[in-house]
C-alpha cells in the first residue's frame, strides 16, 4: 500500500476527541483534588485549565504532556500532598474519563488493518489508562503496539515510543506514518524519520501543525485515501 507498511497514533486528540474527553475529566479531577470551586478554579489555571468556561488553552500542559508532569506542575499547589499521590489520581480520573471517539473507530482502524498495515499507538498518557480508553472504545485488538510515556520507551517530543514500534516489526521508519494533534507527535515523528500526518480533533489549529506535516487533515477519517494517494 503506496510504500507504507505502518502507522501510528497519538491517542487523545487523534483517535478521540480531546475538547470532549478531557475538559470533562479535568472539572472531576480539580474537585476532587480541592474540594471546592474557588481552589478547583485556581489549580485548573496552573495547567491552563478555565474551570468556569471548563476549557483548556492551546498551550496548556496537560495536551502533549505526561501525567508526571502534570503532577509536578500541580504540586506547588497542593501542600501535604505526595507526587505519588497526585500521579496516582490524575491516572485513576484518566481511567475513568469518557472517551469520545473522533469518528467511529472499529470501521476505520478495520479497513487500515484489513490493507496489511501493522497499526500501533504512541501516547504521552500512562499505558494502563490508555489501554482502558482502548478497550472501552472495543478497538484494542487492532493494534500491535501499545505504549504510554511509562512502558519504558520514554515520551514525545522524543521518538523512543515510535522507534520502538519500527524495531518491533522490522519496519524502516520511512514506511511508517505518525499521526497526532500536537507538535509533540509531530516533533517526534519527524525526529524517528517517519512521515508525519497531523489531524484537528485536538486543540492545535491547522497552521500549527502543517510546517511539520505533510498534510493536516480534519480527522483521521480522511487517512486511508491519503495514504491510498500516496502510491
């Protein structure tokens, strides 16, 4: 299929819907943290959280970041309270996030793998919860590969995860392609010498993404007639 033999997905803002799963995990995460709305309000804006417009800004943290740091970002802000304690909720509110799928998911990530394609995702999100959102989506058993920024390949920007994934299955790098929503995974993706397709279900707008693309498409919807041009 047109040279490409893999492909590889960021997670939240590529297979799901960022806006939609995250905002409302953060609102349960910041109250469950503080207790009331004054301090939830002012420990959301420490990762670029409004909590009473209950959205994130392009830049905050919590999009292409892991969950540790996002708990050493916090933990200024909550006094008596240990990193491990803090990672330990962020993972356990991530487990239980609902997941919105950026479009339906079986069919698409069926007819990629129906082609041949060894199919794999590359997350900055924990794995344990990355593997629930996975199967909560009933889509698990499509991919070969499954990493998060603590299954021992470190995170994005840097392309240990996606490295990985290439050695795995004795892909070159070129044959596989990287597709996210941030310049993280992009960045990453660039850096392992894979092609890099970037997508708008997360927070990052077109212009952003497309000097580290080679194309920015709405959702991953549009992949397969992309990667089907290709040849």
């Amino acid at each position: 299929m047109s040279g490409i033999k893999g492909v590889l997905f960021d997670k939240d803002g590529t297979l799901f819907d960022f806006a939609a799963t995250w905002e409302v995990w953060a609102v349960g995460f910041l109250e469950r943290m503080t207790g009331n709305t004054e301090d939830a309000a002012h420990l959301g804006a420490q990762i670029g959280f409004d909590y009473a417009a209950q959205r994130f800004s392009p830049d905050s943290l919590v999009i292409a970041g892991t969950p540790g740091e996002v708990a050493q970002a916090l933990m200024p802000f909550l006094p008596g309270t240990s990193f491990q304690d803090v990672l330990n909720i962020l993972n356990e509110e991530a487990e239980m996030a609902p997941q919105v799928e950026a479009i339906p998911l079986v069919p698409f990530l069926n007819d990629l793998s129906a082609r041949g394609l060894r199919l794999g995702v590359a997350t900055n999100d924990a794995e344990a919860p990355a593997r629930a959102h996975l199967k909560s989506a009933g889509v698990t058993e499509f991919f070969d590969f499954i990493a998060g920024f603590d299954s021992g390949h470190g995170a994005k920007p840097d392309p240990g995860q996606l490295l990985a994934f290439a050695q795995m299955f004795s892909i070159a790098p070129e044959a596989v392609v990287m597709v996210g929503d941030s310049t993280h995974d992009l960045i990453a993706g660039r850096a392992a010498g894979m092609r890099c397709v970037g997508v708008l279900t997360g927070l990052a707008e077109r212009h952003v993404l497309e000097p580290l693309s080679e194309v920015v498409l709405d959702d991953v919807g549009g992949l397969t007639d992309w990667i089907a041009a290709q040849s």
